[in-house]
C-alpha cells in the first residue's frame, strides 16, 4: 500500500470505494435527520460516518494486503521434460 499511496492512486481509490458504498451511509443521515427533529446529539451522526470511513479503509487495506501475498515469483524449476529443447540424457549429453 506505501506505493499505492505515493502514486496519488490511493485516494482515487478511496473516492471510489466511498461512492459504491453510498447506502452504507443510510443510518448516519437517520441519526442526522433525528439530530434536527429530536434535538438528538450530532456526535453519533459523526460516529456512524467515522465507522463507514473506517469500515472502508479497512477492506481497502486487507485487498492490498492479500494482493501483496500473491506476488511473489515462483522460483526456477528443473526442466524435466525429456521432449524439450536443451534436455538432457541420462549420461549428460544434449537431446538433439
């Protein structure tokens, strides 16, 4: 993630996420609108948004980890294709 956020990718990213998940804000503009009807506190308003801020961060985080654990190279193998080009026979010489 310390490249994605560098490049300026990790807000565009952000903004994204926030946008597909608008209707996981649907409970802070509830506790926003009994905030103005029912005199209720504004902090839960900002509670709820801080949780759907945080939930979001979160998931970006754990994609970019698990991406991060699928790019490693595998390491050269032995080629044990008798058929190959380059092959080797049992006493060392080349298969041509």
């Amino acid at each position: 993630m310390k490249n994605l956020r560098n490049s300026g990718n990790f807000f565009a990213a952000l903004l994204f996420n926030m946008l597909m998940s608008l209707e996981w804000t649907i409970p802070a503009w509830l506790l926003l609108a009994c905030h103005f009807f029912f005199d209720w506190s504004i902090r839960w308003f900002w509670i709820a948004l801080g949780v759907w801020l945080l939930d979001i961060l979160l998931k970006m985080e754990l994609m970019s980890w698990a991406a991060r654990c699928g790019n490693e190279p595998a390491r050269p193998q032995e080629n044990k294709n008798p058929y190959s080009v380059g092959a080797k026979t049992k006493d060392g010489t080349d298969n041509k």
